[in-house]
C-alpha cells in the first residue's frame, strides 16, 4: 500500500463513535448485566435441547428461553400479524427498544428522525417452518413476515424512524459488518444516531445438521477457541443491539458512553483453495486497515475478541493474521491478549460478531478481561509465542491500565467477508459535584396493561436486589445505584404508558416493600396507582396565606436555576425580603412583605420547573398570585409586575386594619342571601367552600348563622379585610401605578379565576367599590385586558385548581 492510500484510510475514519446503549438476549443471559456475571464468572451456558426445541446433530447448544413470547400490543400489533412474523423480527423489536432506554433515549421521542437501522441476519427458518404447513397457513401477513429485509423495517416503522433501515447478509460476519456500516452512515451524516446489531434464532434441527455435515461442529458440543482440542463449534443463538452515536454529540447530550468505536474495516478473502477457505493475507490487510482508519498503532492494542471458533482450520489462519498485524508489531511491550465469548454462549453465526463487540464493550466499561473458557493446551498449528499472543485463560485487568484501553474485535464470515473493528476506552470528564439525596425519592413505573405494571415491578425488585449484591469475581468497585438515580431514569428514559404506579420512600427499605406489594397486586402506603389520561396542564398560582418561614431556602442550596432566580426576582424589592423569607422573624407576615415573597418564590419555581422540561397549557392565580401568573405569561416584563406587586403590598398594608375574613361551609348562593354594603364574597374555594369579608361584627355575625345550623366556619388569620370594600380606599393609587406600566399579550393562556375564560386585552375597566372590579383581588382583570367571549371552564373545573 502507497503512502497516500494510507492517507486515504485515516481520512475515511472520520469522527469517532460512542456506543451509548445496549441490549442482548443470549443463552444464560437476558440482558448485558446478565451478560456480563456470566463472563466474569467463567460460565459457559451451552446445554442439552430443552423440551419443544429441535434436536441437534450434537445433542447440545446454546439456547434461549420462550422465544415463542411476545406482546404484541406493546408495539401496536395484532395478534394475527404477530403469529406470522418470523420470531427474528419480534426479538428485534424488543431489543432495540431496550437498548434505548439503556442509553437513557425515550424510544417514542424519536419519530421523524434520521436514526439508522442496520441489522444482521442471515437464518430464515421460521420460514422453512411454515412453508411445512402448507399453502394454508400463508395470510396477508405472511410476506412481511417471512422477509428478511422486514427484520430492520419493522424497527423503523414501529418507532416512526427515517434514517436507513437495512438487513445485512454476509454470512457469519454479518452483525459486525452492520455496526460497521452504521458508523460510516454516522460519518457521512446520513443518520443523527443508529441501532446496529444482530439476531440468529436455531428453529431446524436441519440447520445443525449441515453445519455438522460441513464438518463446523464440535462433536463434543463445546467451542475449544485455540485449544489443541479444537474441533468445531457450537450453535448458539439470540441477538444484540448497541446505539451509536458522533462522539461529539454524545458527550454534548451528556450520554453515558460505554467505549468507543476509533474505526473499522471490511474486506473479503478473493480466490482461495476454496470458497470457505479463509485467507491469513487478507484477514490480515482488514486489520490492517481497520487500525490505520482509527489512527492506532498496532502496538498499542491490548485485546482481540475474536472470531475464535475453535475449527481446526479457521483458529490458525486467524492467529497468523492477527500475530502478523498486532502481536509481532514494533514496540509491542506484552503480548496480545485474545479471546472469544463463542466459548461462553456458543456462535451465534449471523450475530456472533455483536455478541463479541457487546462482550469488549463491557470489557472496556468495567476494566476487567473475563476468562476465554476451554483453553488448556495452545492449539500445536498455532505458535503463540512466535505471534506474541496470548489466551486470557483467567480473568484479570488490562495489561496496561495506566494507558488508553484499546481492542479489536474480528468476525469473518464463511464466504470470505471479513470484518474488524477498533475499540477504546471513552474520553474522562469531570464529573459534576454530587448533589445530596433528596429526602423523599419517588420511583414511577408504567406498562399498558395492569399485569404488566406488575411485571415491570418484579424485574425492578429483582434489578435492584442484584445491585446490591457483591460483583461476581471482576475488580468493579462501583457502588450500589442511589434510589434518587433510579428514580431519574425511571422518570425521565421511560416511556410513560397509561397503567402507571408510584413507589415513594424515604429510604430503601420502604421502596423496596412498595415495589414488592405492587408485584404482587397488595395495597400498601408507599404506592399509589392509577391510569393516565391525555389532557392539558394547568399552573396554579397561589395567594396571600400560603407563606411560610424559610420558604424558598432549600430549593436555593439545591437548584441553581432557582436560586439565580430568587436573587434576581428579590434585587427588584430590596435587599431585605430574601433575608426576611429565611429567617422566620416574623416580618413574613406582614402584607408588603408576604405578597413581594409569594411573588418571588412562586415566579423561581415556574422557572425551576419549566426548566426540568415541564410546560403549562394554561396559568391561573389567585389574588397575588395572578400577578405571578400575568408576568410568566409574558403580559407583565419583570420589572412591571415587581412596581405592581410592591405597591400592591403597600397599599393593601396601609388600608384599615379592623375587618375581618371567614370560611363558612355554605354555597356561594346561601352566603350571598346574607350578605350586606359590609361584607362581600372574597372567594369561592368549592361547591360548598365560601369565604366572606368585611366587617368584623357582621362578619362573625354571619359565622355565628351557619355555625348554628351545624355548619364548620374558620377565622382566617389575616391583618385585612381582603377581597372586600375595606379595599376600595386604595383603588385610585393602585390604578395610578398600574395605567404606568406596559401589558402585551400572554404567551401561554390565562384564566380568569372569576369567569372562567381566558384573559385577553380589553378596554381597561372602569373603577368601583365591592366586587365590580377589584384588581387587587381575584379578577384576572389588569388594567387593558379582560375575559374573552369563550366556553367557561365549569365551577367544578375550577375547584380542581
């Protein structure tokens, strides 16, 4: 190779991609946690036929369990069309959403996007299977459901994606040619993100039967990768996807990255002594490659997944191309470490190179190189020593951990298509300060139909006991997962079905006895069901009795965005108010400093929660709180609601002090019967929740009527008569301030709490006494805006607010 066309590989290795998700279901394993215990356990998950499963010509296999269960409704299919897909395209289904949700990606938030599928599969047996029925069993669904190109289509329509959506067939190599492809699509910008992975499900007793006719078995049923006893491999089946992203996104998106992929290359064998015949030369020009793209040097690779599938021909060619590329490299300090997951879950053929790439990956993420089973004596075809290799016959740490962890991954299919790709570790980023654990975590589970809420519980309880079990025989020392980070992901990287529950606890225990009662369909305090409903979201800001001493404290030491907030919102009152809201010295109570505190807190607590992704359909107050409600909307600037609020408050607090203010438990049309000039309605807080105001002998006089009927009354503890004509005094000064301010249109609605109908700009409203109209109180009515004419929202409806 010239010079140049060296040139011409680094330049095609482009960006780097991170791998920010992944999923699996393998023999003895369902998920990469799964996974990785029984590597770093030394298992190997290859047994007899279980029941229902076609024999094999060795009588044993890898092999995964109910791989005839599938929930149709999940993804909106319909039981008849969910009989007719091959089980391939169903698995897929399944692991691609939950390699989306392990990257922390809401599969329903990526409609209409350019995401890419690439799939690897090669095996049609449920088609064999049904062929055997006869022309009967075909329906109209039998086409799509038979098609091997369907397998990465169906992901892309079920989760509405655009980028490309294609099924790779390269024979053994397939999977790993897929992630291949899907960095170069990557890299071309084609696709914003990727699935990429494989699937292989053994469904013929006459698939095992040509490869043991081909002479690919091991009769013994065991994969000897390297070993002098190789003779063949062992089946195995299942399938893996990971989710690629650009490096650059990733970290910008703040994605956990579990290694990275520097580059890859494909190739095939050309003319050997025969088709199936690989070629040392050729596999060793892909590594080649596949280093120069990814800008590394040999020497500085310390592990190889490999093909590694313990056939008596195909172990030595590929140790003399890897010892050609990798062992014997200058400067190369220790010799290459290789090994090969076939050992542990068998070959999985059209997937075995993502079953291999998922094994590195999880390598790379705990820093440990799990044990390649089966390997007592170097195979005598392949010098070891001379190819400076290898076998990790025993689980450890990297060679050299104080440097870039790097490894490759080969897969080679029998046709001669041959595929590598090069590894590293994720580049290190500090990582924020830890915040303190909140004091109540709340875990939040959904599904689409009530059993299967209870399920999600289960596999919860169960995730959660084995996090806080000792690591299996590997150097992680990570610790236990908070509650407060599983109650994240569950809130935010879940898709929210309609069957939902909340576990809520104050520690661990107690969420893990609610979870363990919603498993099993038991009532218990720390759980709340219901079922969702579409619908729109409201904000209720509140009024003047709704303070407390030291509000707004905790959230300030917790929340930046708050806090930068309330620093802002209290610079327009004076440096006092915040001191006089965490303090608690009484001051709090007082009218111009309750309203200036109310308006400042519940302003800082929008912001906080619209910036956590929340968004309001439609703002409502009461009293001081529609001014609150007026500034989020965008009808006042901050300055403008700040001047009304303080002369408000000021205003309100120089008004005659000598009324008084009850709840009675009466309708608002019996209250109204007894009502006077003295006194008005100050709200309606229900159906049968009425406050009246004014004078404090007629008041109480009107208290004293209900109560002797047996009705409940309550004295508010208030300095004023609010809401009432002991106002009216302060309306001409209140009006001065408010005519000089500046009132636009609300951005997000505004309801009126006295009309139920939203708030538009109007003719300002003339001045009166009693509750004609009182911008003091509850009337949505600033000056140059008043309700439209449009449907009001029901007194129930406003209730509920």
């Amino acid at each position: 190779m010239s010079v140049d066309d060296a040139r011409s590989d680094a330049g095609l290795a482009g960006e780097p991609v991170a791998v920010v998700g992944m999923s699996c279901r393998l023999p003895g394993a369902r998920d990469p946690e799964a996974y990785w215990q029984l590597l770093v356990a030394g298992r190997e998950a290859i047994t007899d036929v279980p029941p229902g499963r076609p024999g094999t010509a060795v009588g044993r296999g890898g092999f995964l369990e109910h791989i005839d269960r599938f929930d149709p409704s999940f993804f909106g299919i319909a039981p008849r069309e969910a009989a007719a897909m091959d089980p391939q395209q169903r698995l897929m289904l399944e692991l691609s959403w939950e390699a989306l949700e392990n990257a922390g990606i809401v599969p329903g938030q990526l409609h209409g996007n350019a995401i890419g599928v690439f799939v690897g599969a090669i095996s049609g047996d449920y088609a064999v299977l049904l062929d055997r029925q006869g022309p009967g069993a075909i329906t109209s669904h039998t086409v799509t459901g038979l098609n091997r190109g369907v397998i990465a289509n169906r992901i892309s329509y079920t989760l509405g994606l655009r980028g490309p959506s294609l099924v790779v067939d390269t024979a053994q190599s397939s999977s790993l040619v897929a992630v291949h492809l899907a960095c170069e699509s990557l890299r071309r910008g084609e696709s914003q993100a990727a699935l990429a992975g494989g699937v292989h499900l053994n469904l013929l007793a006459e698939g095992s039967a040509g490869a043991a006719a081909f002479g690919a078995l091991s009769p013994e049923g065991r994969c000897y990768a390297f070993d002098a006893r190789a003779n063949g491999y062992v089946r195995g089946e299942g399938g893996a996807v990971v989710v690629l992203k650009p490096l650059a996104r990733a970290v910008a998106d703040g994605d956990q990255v579990h290694c990275v992929i520097l580059g890859s290359a494909t190739g095939n064998d050309g003319t050997t002594e025969g088709l199936t015949v690989p070629s040392a030369d050729a596999q060793a020009e892909v590594i080649a490659q596949a280093y120069r793209r990814a800008g590394v040097s040999p020497s500085e690779v310390q592990y190889v997944e490999l093909h590694g599938t313990g056939t008596r021909r195909g172990d030595p060619v590929e140790a003399a191309a890897l010892g050609s590329v990798l062992g014997t490299a200058r400067e190369r300090r220790t010799p290459l470490r290789v090994g090969s997951a076939k050992t542990n879950v068998g070959h999985l053929e059209g997937a075995a190179g993502i079953v291999g790439l998922v094994k590195a990956a999880l390598s790379i993420s705990h820093r440990w190189l799990p044990a390649s089973l089966n390997f007592q004596t170097p195979n005598p075809d392949i010098p070891l020593d001379e190819l400076n290799l290898r076998v990790q016959a025993a689980p450890g740490p990297w060679p050299r951990e104080d440097q870039p962890l790097i490894a490759g991954v080969s897969s080679f299919g029998m046709g001669g298509t041959n595929c590598h790709v090069v590894l590293s570790d994720p580049p290190t980023a500090d990582r924020p300060p830890v915040a303190p654990p909140p004091p109540v975590v709340p875990w939040l589970l959904s599904a689409k139909t009530e059993a299967a809420l209870r399920a999600q519980a289960a596999r919860l309880l169960e995730f959660v006991g084995a996090d806080n079990a000792e690591p299996v025989g590997d150097a992680d020392n990570a610790e236990p997962i908070s509650d407060a980070d599983i109650g994240h992901s569950l809130a935010v990287t879940r898709t929210a079905f309609d069957h939902r529950a909340a576990v809520v606890g104050t520690d661990r225990a107690t969420l893990l006895r609610g979870l363990a009662a919603l498993a099993e369909g038991r009532s218990d305090p720390a759980v709340v069901t219901g079922t969702g409903r579409a619908g729109s979201t409201a904000f209720l800001f509140s009024g003047q009795g709704s303070q407390r001493a030291g509000m707004g404290r905790d959230l300030s030491v917790e929340f930046p965005v708050f806090a930068e907030a309330l620093e802002e919102i209290c610079g327009h009152f004076g440096p006092d108010l915040k001191e006089v809201m965490f303090t608690g010295d009484g001051r709090l109570d007082q009218t111009r400093y309750t309203q200036a505190a109310l308006f400042a807190i519940e302003v800082a607590l929008f912001r906080l929660v619209t910036s956590c992704g929340v968004r309001p359909d439609y703002l409502i107050g009461h009293s001081i709180g529609e001014v609150a409600a007026a500034h989020v909307s965008g009808v006042l600037s901050l300055a403008d609601a700040c001047a009304l609020v303080r002369a408000r408050g000021a205003l309100m607090q120089a008004a005659r002090a000598d009324g008084a203010m009850v709840s009675i438990e009466a309708a608002e049309d019996e209250v109204a019967a007894a009502l006077n000039e003295r006194v008005s309605i100050a709200a309606v807080n229900g159906p049968r929740s009425t406050v009246v105001s004014g004078d404090e002998d007629v008041v109480l006089g009107i208290a004293r009527r209900f109560a002797g009927q047996g009705r409940r009354t309550r004295r508010l503890q208030v300095s004023h008569a609010f809401h009432s004509p002991h106002m009216d005094g302060v309306l001409d000064d209140f009006r001065r301030v408010a005519e000089q301010l500046s009132y636009r249109e609300p951005a997000i609605p505004v309801i009126s709490n006295r009309t139920g109908r939203r708030a538009r700009r109007s003719a300002p409203p003339t001045t009166g006494s009693g509750t004609s109209a009182r911008p003091y109180g509850s009337t949505t009515a600033w000056p140059g805006c008043a309700p439209r004419a449009s449907p009001p929202i029901s007194r129930s409806d406003r209730t509920r607010c």
